[in-house]
C-alpha cells in the first residue's frame, strides 16, 4: 500500500474528527491541520488535501515508524 492509497481515507478521518473537535494536537501550528481546516472551511478541494496528505499527513508517523518496542528498526528495511 503507497502512501497515495493511504491519503484518501486517511484525510477523511481527520476531517470528520476535527469538525467534531477542532483543536488537535500539540504543537502550535501543522501544515497538514491547516489544510484539512482549509477543506473543512471549502477553501481547497479534496484532490488538493489528497496530494497535502501525502505531502504532510504522515511526516511525523514515518518518522516515528521505525521505533519499535523500544528498539530502532533500520528505515531502509520498512521500504518506505
């Protein structure tokens, strides 16, 4: 599964869960929140969330991905 397959449903949620609770996270600002903020508000059609999920939506997961039960799993290996 590509990251592309991964942004269609992926967005979909995080739309439906910010219109239900609108502040999310920690950080004081997120690009990819912003856009799905933006879809919400009807400022950017779905294909173009579609290409910022895919270019935002999964920066700070893929990072993280490789740490695994406290043991660090080479990236190279998850063919990312």
């Amino acid at each position: 599964m590509t990251l592309d397959d991964l942004a269609v449903p992926f967005s979909a949620e995080v739309v439906a869960h910010l219109r239900a609770h609108p502040k999310q996270g920690t950080s004081g600002t997120s690009k990819f929140l912003e856009a799905c903020k933006s879809h919400i508000e009807g400022n950017i059609h779905l294909e173009a969330l579609h290409e910022e999920t895919v270019k935002l939506g999964f920066v700070n997961v893929v990072d993280a991905f490789h740490n695994l039960q406290g043991e660090t799993t080479p990236i190279d290996v998850l063919q990312v």
